[in-house]
C-alpha cells in the first residue's frame, strides 16, 4: 500500500504532521481535478472513473464498450496499473488511442498523472475531436475512492466471482459513486452472489447509484450500459 492514503502510520507523535500532510495533498489533488475538468468541459469531453479490485473485467468491459461505440463516438483511453502496459496494449489493438500510466507502487491515480496523461494522449490524437475519456483506475477499492480525477462520472465495479460483501466491506468506494456495475453476471449461477442482495446493500449506501448487471462474455445487460454512456454524453458534457 502507499504513504498518500494512510497505511503507514509510524507512531502517535508522528500522527499529526502525517493527517496535516494528507489534507494538503488532498487539497492539492482536488485543486488539480477541478482543473482537469474545466479542461474536459472546454473539450466537451465525457471523462468516465472506473474503479474496481483486480480482474473484476473494467478492460474487457472497455474493449466491448468500443466495439459497440466506435462508429458513433470518439473514445481515448487512460489506463492506470503498478507496472506494465498489458491492459493499454489491449485498447490500442482495437484501434483506441490509449496512454499507459504506471504508478509504480501506489494504489490508485491522482488527478496531476490524469493531468500529464490527457495531454501525452491528446499527441496521439493528433488534433481529433474525442467524444469519451475512460480511465481505467489501478484495481483497488481501498484508496482510489479518495481521489478525484476530474471525472463527470465515477463507476465502481465489482464481479460475482468476488462475493456479495463487496458494498459493505468498502462502502467509500460505493458512496462516491454514480454507477454500480455487477460484472460476469453469466457466472451467478456457480457462486453464492446474491443479486438482490447486493443491490439492497449498495443502495442503502448511496441511494442515488445507477446499478446494472451484465456480461461481457455473453452481452448481457452491456445495451443498456451502452445507451447510458450515450445518454450521458448528450446530457452531461456540452460540446
């Protein structure tokens, strides 16, 4: 884990310069974001948070959200992970500008690497108008929750494979939210993943969530994910 988000308190002398420390990089962080999305916003830019553990399928979700949109709608890709550009090469063969930001070793983005990644993309985009931003945060559902980036919309993922306890074990991360997707819904039939069940608990959290349930291997509920990444671009963003 990171410095940034708490987990390496030393002692109690020390507490109260690391809490000082925190708020001012927070502030900083957010001073940061809401520059980030004037930028957006001049663009007419959609910029799209997701935010999930590890493997909960947000870059399989990316590349089936492409195929169904790339003839209406111009996307770019920031890709967030510790090390590696597998997932930005995953995009790019789909013929997707993507930027590749590797933290490292810290567990979630900050609004300044969103900041110098939008504009290496924007050299890949060569002066072309982009509709939708996604950025792909490192997967963690601990400290991303605490960092804006600018986005218009902040999405938290979370697959059956993973368990029904999701909501309430990291309730920042729902409470923050606008969208819930429930991932690999194909698979519910072979684990204890109770649908209802989590809908219940992530809604009791944050009542005004958008949820949906889908499968990127089978294709369903991605339609309706789709027409909600449309709307919300005709709605949200002025171009």
């Amino acid at each position: 884990m990171c410095d940034v988000c708490g987990c390496n308190h030393i002692n109690d002398t020390q507490e109260t310069k690391i809490i000082k420390a925190k708020q001012s990089l927070l502030k900083s962080n957010e001073n940061t974001a809401f520059i980030n999305k004037e930028h957006f916003n001049d663009k007419g830019i959609l910029a799209v948070n997701l935010m999930s553990s590890p493997g909960s399928g947000k870059t399989t979700l990316l590349e089936r959200t492409v195929d169904a949109l790339r003839k209406e709608l111009s996307m770019g890709v920031l890709e967030g992970d510790i090390e590696t550009e597998i997932d930005a090469e995953r995009i790019r063969k789909k013929g997707i500008p993507a930027v590749q930001i590797t933290t490292g070793g810290a567990c979630h983005l900050e609004s300044s690497l969103i900041h110098k990644g939008f504009h290496a993309l924007e050299h890949q985009l060569n002066g072309k108008k982009l509709d939708i931003l996604f950025i792909e945060n490192v997967g963690n559902l601990v400290c991303p929750p605490f960092f804006e980036l600018g986005e218009h919309i902040r999405v938290v993922l979370v697959s059956v494979p993973e368990g029904s306890d999701k909501p309430l074990k990291y309730p920042k991360a729902f409470k923050t939210s606008h969208v819930f997707i429930i991932t690999k819904s194909d698979l519910v039939a072979h684990f204890d993943f109770d649908i209802e069940q989590v809908r219940e608990h992530a809604l009791s959290i944050n009542p005004l969530l958008s949820i949906f349930v889908l499968s990127a291997k089978t294709g369903d509920g991605l339609e309706e994910w789709f027409d909600f990444i449309k709307k919300a671009k005709n709605n949200n963003v002025k171009d």
